[in-house]
C-alpha cells in the first residue's frame, strides 16, 4: 500500500505521481490500483504516468470526481487507455449521484459510491459517499475479474444524457 495523503485528505501532486513511479517499477501485470484520490485541473505528467503503468497490465480503477461536473477536466479521472476504469457513483437504487462527475469520454462504469460502509481513522467504521468510496468497488472488481467486467443495467438520471453502465460481479 501506498500513502499519498495525509490525514487531513490533502497531498502534493507530486506524492501521486512519485506513488505511480514506484508502481510502474515495482508493479507486475494484473496487479490493482486503487486511485480514490483527485485534483482540481489536468495533470499531464500523472495521466501519463497512469497510461504508462496501465499499458504494462496494471489495472486502474480511478475516481471521476465529486463536484457534479465534465470528469475530463481533472486529473488522474481524465486518463484513458486499456486497463484505466474511471467510475462514477450511484445509490442503491441505480441513481447518479448528484455529486459525481460524469462523461462518457472518459468514465468507463458506475458503481455504487453513496452512504458505502467504510473503515476510518482510529480504528472506527462510517458511512461515507463520493467516488472515492466508488473507485475501491472497481478495484475489487478488478481483481476478481481482470478486464472480464459484467454489467447489470445502467445509471440512471446521467447528467450527460448517456447513462454509465453499472459494473457487477
């Protein structure tokens, strides 16, 4: 595991690209990254550094973000290519989240992200949305079933009119 936020929640974009370095040369095909992390514009050394690392076999399952707008506009949810999977998030009931970004060019599924179990700090549990508790589902995905993603439906009420397929196991 690597650690690039505090716990606060905030980091230096160079502690993610430094992250995605040390897993380009030490990562092997089929292993998993979760990315449930994300800035607020474009980054074209981290999406680089996520398409180099992805076009060895590694899977990356990315964040697209929670302020309700284009996913193409902030990286790393903005990298695309083979073995990249950029989520957004629904309920329960297979609604878009109202916070999730959204974009078909580069969001790849839905998957559930709203009032989602989660471990906490010092040692607690809660009940958390946003992508980043969407990006770990993908990522269990992922390892279970490599690029062999089903799907059960689609997302209901996209904001860019295309609904995200749901991804299932």
């Amino acid at each position: 595991a690597l650690k690039v936020l505090g716990k606060n929640g905030e980091g230096n974009l160079s502690y993610i690209i430094q992250a995605i370095g040390y897993i380009n040369a030490n990562a092997k095909a089929g292993d998993v990254v979760n990315m449930s992390v994300g800035g607020e514009s474009g980054s074209d050394i981290l999406d680089q550094q996520v398409q180099n690392a992805a076009a060895r076999g590694i899977y990356f399952a990315i964040a697209a973000g929670n302020e309700g707008k284009l996913a193409n506009t902030s990286s790393p949810a903005r990298a695309n290519g083979l073995n990249i999977y950029t989520v957004s998030a629904i309920d329960s009931l297979d609604n878009f989240a109202s916070f999730s970004n959204y974009g078909n060019d580069v969001v790849d599924y839905a998957v559930p992200g709203v009032h989602i179990l989660s471990t906490w700090s010092e040692n607690r549990y809660a009940i958390a949305s946003g992508t980043s508790m969407a990006a770990p589902h993908m990522a269990g995905l992922l390892l279970l079933r490599g690029r062999n993603i089903t799907t059960s439906g689609y997302a209901k009420n996209d904001p860019d009119g295309t609904p995200d397929p749901i991804a299932h196991y």
